[in-house]
C-alpha cells in the first residue's frame, strides 16, 4: 500500500453525503488526518462528525459550516461546540459504545485512526486507544490510518489486521498528548479522604483531571495496589513505578495493568510501549460488570457536577451548559460494588472554585440524573465521606449535609423529595 502525507489526502474520493466520519478518543487523535479534513471540508458533501471525549484544537464551531457534530459527552475541547449548541449529545455508557457501533445503531461509515507496525505478522498496533477503536474498525466502509511511530506498540485489542486499513498517510502533526494537571488544594484535601477510605491491595479505577492526579499522589503511601481502569494518566504509572501498584491481587489479570485508552504525557507512553505488562483492552472489558465482579476490592473513583441530598448524581450539565459525560460512571459504580471487598466512591470538592456555589444540592434543578441514588455507595468531599449503603432518605441528608461546605449546611436543610 502507497503511503503519502496525511495533509495531501483527498478525502473526495472517499466520502459519499450523509457519512458519518469517527476517530478514536483524545490521544487517538490522528491529527494530520483531522486537519486535513477541516481544510478540505468547502470541497466534500455535507456529513456528521461523532466525536468522543477530545483534546485537540480540531474542531470550532464555525466548522458547522460543512458538518454536523455529535458526540458521547462535552468534555474537554468538545465543550465550545456544546456551549454554542453545536453538539448532539448521545447518552450511552461507555460499556455500550462498542455494540452500537457494531449493531449500526451508532453508525460510522469512515473511520479515520493513528496506526504503527506490530511485531505480530499482518497487524496494525493502534497504540494509545482500544476502548471501541476495534468496533470503529470493523464497523467502517473505510479506514484511514495515520502511520505515527511516535506511538507506543501496544496489543490486545489495540491490534487490528492491516488488510482493515483501506488508504495510509503519514503523520505529519503534532500529536495530542495530556500530560497531568496541577491539583489545587482542595484536590490534594479531597484526595486525602478517598486515600483514607481505600485500603492495601484494592484495586483501584481512576479517571483523568487534577483530582485524579491528587488521589494517585495520596496512595503513594499504600501497598500492593492494583489497576483496572477505562484511562490510565500519568499519576497511575508513578504509582506502577514507584512498586505501589503491584497488580498481584487483583483476582483476574494478575500482574497486568488492564485499560482501555493512555491519556497521558510522553512519561506515560514512552512506559506503556511495548510493555508485556500492560492489557490494552475494549471497554467491552474494561468496563463490563461481569469482570468487575471478578475483581478483589475493586475501588472505583469518580467524580461529579453536583449530587443532591438523597445521593442523586449529576455528572453531565452545569447551569444549563453540557460539560460533562455520562461515560463510565455508572458502569464502575455498579461494578465496584459487584466486587468482593469492592466500593464505589463519588469524589469532588465541596463548592465550584469561585466557592460561591455547593456542589451539594437540595434537588438537582434540571441536571440529568447520571448515577441512580440507589447505585451510590460512597460520596466524598473534602470535609469527609457519606456512606450511603442502606441509608434512608433522611439518613442521606443527614450524611450529605455533614460533608458540605459549612457555608452551605442551613440552606440544605433537610429537604426530601
């Protein structure tokens, strides 16, 4: 197959109206593709862009121009189409995402992806995604891929044949890479409450932003920790290297650290590359309920918008704007209770970061309802944790109010809906 530059490919030839054009998340991003695709758009018929969690400067609302947006969530850069009401948001858990790409109930006609040389004979390593990279694969008409060896070899089900891959550029962007954030105090404050609650040898599912980062620098102090996780940040290699996280009693996957997608810096690639001790997989396991309960002491650890006082969980909308994602929380926090010794653990600072607003609310007004109050096990703030198993609805008031920010524990009250 005859490569040329990724900026030169003429997507004319491929595109028919209506496509509906994909790539992987984040760091998957196959930038010179994606740039490529924008330039040209004046010159294509008119198609949709799904888009999952993205990082890039890529997509602008102007882009409306020539394409129609969905996507999984508003995070990250997705949120400038969001708040301009560009972005069609399809509710779906992440566990979900690769079946209904496969049933064509979320449809991909072209998919575009980062690609690399895999020592196995006839395959392609896809490197730093493979939550639902091989769904897109298998689902597409066509298949574009982006050749980086600035990639890690990765395996499992980051491996796709080549024959998969109709037409081949060369990468000839910057790659978009996501080192961790800085934690601000309250993060390090929040992370010192979860770090308490989580014990030796729990296996631990983290997500990505500067909480995060603070809980993995909190657990340094622990012993034996696993990983299981749907992303894997910079702050998870520093517990793996540090000999914090062992992986040696996870009950399934011994010794391997299990993920589906790198969302991280070079520290984190240049450790996942060619790494025997490291699973990539498709949140078909990553995020199934029927692995987690294989797990020993699966502690997962998400974090929220708001939560009101019966344990109600709104991860998606903020003051009418769409920044969030359903994603895998409710996956986890079903998960991590189906794991012997296992809990699920909402995290999040007390207020906004202005400190004028609780993320402690009476009722949530208008915000979707991401997790169930009857799924919560464990919110956590700064001021301490609300064990929420077994509880009433007057207990849940009661525990929730108690972990608020003071300024904010008259106006809750104890109102019940």
């Amino acid at each position: 197959m005859t490569t040329q530059p990724s900026a030169q490919f003429d997507f004319s030839q491929v595109l028919r109206a209506g496509d509906v054009i994909t790539w992987p998340q984040a760091t998957g991003e196959p930038a010179g593709l994606t740039r490529r695709l924008v330039a040209q758009r004046a010159e294509l018929p008119r198609v949709t862009i799904f888009v999952g969690i993205s990082v890039s400067d890529t997509l602008l609302p102007a882009h409306a121009d020539h394409f129609r947006f969905r996507g999984l969530n508003g995070a990250g850069t997705n949120r400038r189409l969001a708040a301009a009401g560009l972005l069609d948001i399809v509710p779906a858990h992440v566990s979900k995402v690769p079946g209904l790409m496969r049933s064509r109930a979320l449809p991909v006609d072209v998919a575009l992806i980062r690609v690399r040389p895999h020592p196995k004979p006839g395959y392609y390593s896809v490197g730093v995604m493979a939550d639902f990279t091989q769904a897109m694969v298998g689902a597409a008409r066509c298949v574009i891929g982006e050749m980086d060896e600035r990639m890690p070899v990765t395996s499992q089900d980051a491996l796709i044949p080549c024959e998969a891959v109709h037409s081949l550029t060369t990468a000839d962007c910057d790659e978009w890479l996501m080192p961790d954030g800085e934690p601000s105090p309250i993060d390090v404050r929040v992370a010192q409450q979860v770090a308490n609650v989580v014990p030796d040898r729990a296996t631990l599912q983290i997500g990505i932003g500067s909480l995060p980062v603070a809980v993995c620098q909190a657990l340094m102090s622990h012993r034996a920790l696993g990983v299981h996780s749907g992303v894997l940040c910079d702050g998870l290699v520093g517990l793996i290297e540090e000999g914090v996280a062992t992986n040696a009693h996870k009950g399934i996957d011994s010794g391997r650290t299990v993920t589906g997608g790198l969302f991280g810096g070079r520290r984190l690639m240049d450790w996942a590359n060619d790494n025997a001790q490291l699973d990539m997989r498709s949140s078909d396991y990553t995020h199934s309920p029927q692995v987690m309960a294989q797990l020993q002491n699966f502690y997962s650890i998400n974090s929220a918008i708001e939560v009101d006082i019966t344990g109600q969980v709104n991860a998606e909308v903020a003051g009418g704007r769409y920044l969030g994602a359903i994603g895998g929380q409710a996956d986890y926090v079903r998960g991590a209770q189906l794991s012997p010794g296992g809990r699920s653990i909402i995290a999040m600072p007390s207020t906004t970061l202005d400190g004028k607003i609780s993320r402690i609310v009476a009722s949530l007004q208008g915000g979707p309802v991401t997790t169930a109050r009857a799924d919560v096990d464990l919110i956590i703030t700064e001021y301490g944790v609300a064990d929420l198993r077994g509880a009433s609805m007057r207990e849940r008031a009661e525990r929730l109010t108690a972990i608020a920010h003071p300024d904010f524990r008259n106006a809750l009250g104890l109102k019940i809906k």
